[in-house]
C-alpha cells in the first residue's frame, strides 16, 4: 500500500506515504469514508504526502497550532512540518510517538480548507439524521454533543464532534467526517438536507427559543476550527449559513426528551 483514497463530503483525498503500517492503521481509522478509482469519483483528489522523519526525536503535540500564509496553512514545531495548500496538495512531516494521531490533526485541518474552498464550513458540531433531515447540534466543549448523539434514538449519527456544511441548491447539506476518538459515537459518511442549527444549553426545563441574528453569528464563529483564529475569520461565510437555516437555542437535559421540541421544527 503506497496510499489511501478518502472522500469527505464529497471532497476526495489521497494519503500517499512510505510507511505502509501507517495507512493501514488511518484506513482502520477511517472505514466508511474510504473510496477506491472505481467509486465513481471524477475529480483528481487532494493529494496529501505524510513523511515519517526517523532521523529527528519523536515529539508529542496534542494540538499543534497553525500560521497562516495568504491563502496556506502552515505548521513548524520540532517534530512537525506541514503545509496546507487549497489550490495544490499538502504535505506533513513528522517525528511522533503517536504518528495516527499526529496525521489525523493535519487531515481535520486538511478537511476544513477544502470545505471552505468548496464554499461551505466545518463546524465543531454533531448532527443526528432523523426522518430524512439533518439536526445540527453546536456549542462549545462540554455543551452535551456527545449526549445528544447517544440520545440518537432511531437517527444516523453522523459525527458528534465534527461535521461539514455545503451549500445545496436550496438551503444547506450536512456531512459527516470521519475524525473521531473511542469516547465518541462512530461516525457516519452519511449527509441530509440541514433541518435547524441548534446551540445546546444544558437545563432542567426542555425548551427551544430563537437566537438573535448577533448572538447565532457569535456563537457559530466560535465553534469554526482553525479557521476562525485566521487573519480573516469566516463572517460572511457563517451570515450566509445563518440566512437559510434556523438557529435556537435549545435547553435540554441528559436525555432524549428533547426530540419532542425539535422534530416539529420546520414541518
């Protein structure tokens, strides 16, 4: 194995590394999202070449941060080199004790810009499909992503953590990405029509209330990786989102009563 071929959102990538090891343990990682030449994917993938430096002591970064150089983002800290090219490929260099984990972080970044540049968002968010329609929840760490997925009932999952929305003829699509940890609800290539944004409050009432058109820009920009740390965060890009897709509040407790307050929405 020379690589591996991924589609996100649509959005086709290929892996390409010497480590053969390597792309077998992202391919276990990633299974659902994985495509071969024969799927039916025309466009060229992104390609994304990932170097194991043995020569350089293996460093750990949990989270690496980012620059940002024009339209590319860059990563340079000891153990871990890479760029991020939208119009070209990417490329990631690393010395890790944990080299799944290290190339994971670069590919959510890698996800994230190409789904920008094909016009939509990634949002740290979770989306749960019930009844043909996509339910996406968002709120900061520890707002109840996770509890909403296990609260599924009979809906897909798509992510609890990290889903992409592209624009569709009429309204929104959700996507699910396949980043994931074991704590987490396993991820779905699935995607559905965006029925309703909903920032998740935990309460002991369940009750959903709109939010105002400035308190859905803020919260929404705030749950944009990477991105909204860059020189130019996506603004307009959230507006667009937020003028086709209705945003609540919803308050909920640790359980799957809230389903009664939001299946109506948009009926």
């Amino acid at each position: 194995m020379t690589h591996l071929r991924l589609s996100i959102a649509g959005i086709p990538l290929q892996i390409e590394s010497g480590s053969r090891a390597l792309l077998e343990r992202l391919g276990e990682a990633y299974h659902g999202f994985i495509t071969d030449s024969g799927d039916g994917i025309e466009a060229a993938p992104f390609p994304v070449r990932v170097e194991i430096d043995r020569d350089a002591e293996p460093q750990m970064h949990l989270v690496p941060p980012v620059g940002f150089e024009k339209d590319r983002i860059t990563f340079d800290l000891p153990g871990y080199h890479g760029i991020i090219d939208p119009a070209r490929g990417g490329r990631l260099k690393i010395a890790s004790p944990s080299p799944v984990r290290a190339v994971d972080y670069f590919l959510r970044v890698v996800a994230g810009a190409l789904a920008y540049a094909a016009g939509g968002l990634m949002l740290h968010a979770a989306c749960v499909v019930r009844n043909g329609r996509g339910f996406v929840f968002f709120g900061r760490s520890g707002s109840g992503k996770t509890t909403v997925a296990r609260n599924a009932g009979d809906g897909l999952v798509l992510n609890d953590d990290l889903v992409i929305l592209l624009p569709a003829a009429v309204g929104w699509t959700v996507h699910g990405t396949p980043f994931t940890n074991p704590s987490q609800t396993r991820p779905s290539a699935g995607v559905a029509p965006v029925a309703a944004l909903l920032h998740l409050v935990q309460s002991p009432q369940v009750f959903v209330e709109p939010l105002s058109s400035a308190r859905a820009l803020a919260e929404l920009v705030v749950c944009v990786p990477i991105l909204n740390a860059s020189p130019e965060p996506p603004l307009d890009r959230c507006r667009a989102i937020l003028q086709s897709i209705p945003a609540f509040d919803l308050h909920l407790r640790p359980d799957s009563s809230f389903w009664e307050v939001i299946e109506p929405i948009g009926l």
